[in-house]
C-alpha cells in the first residue's frame, strides 16, 4: 500500500481568516493537534481558578 502524503490544513475563524496550519496525513490526525493547544490552555485555566478557590476559602476561614 502506497505511504499516504503528508498535507497542511488550515484552521479558520468564522471569519474565513487563518489561525493556524497543522501538518498531518488526514484531517482528523491535523484537527487533534489543532485541539492539543486548547486543552493546554483549559487545564491552565482550571488549575489556576482551583487554586484561587483554594487561596480564597483561606482567606475567608
């Protein structure tokens, strides 16, 4: 069986404007490394508000 190519796709805002390109040899192996930089930042983003609730029950102790 012939080696698939790899290609670039082209992630897009609603606006039709590129916001990032992900290499890859279908679609969907581009679009889960296009997901990895949001979940990076959602678990930023609980870990710091966990910690704040944290500091806060603290504070109000």
């Amino acid at each position: 069986m012939a080696e698939k190519e790899t290609k670039n796709f082209a992630s897009r805002d609603k606006d039709g404007n590129e916001i990032g390109v992900f290499t890859g040899k279908q679609p969907r192996q581009a679009a889960l490394k296009a997901a990895n930089p949001l979940r990076y930042h959602l678990s930023t983003i609980f870990e710091i508000t966990r910690i704040t609730a944290k500091i806060l029950k603290r504070t109000l102790d």
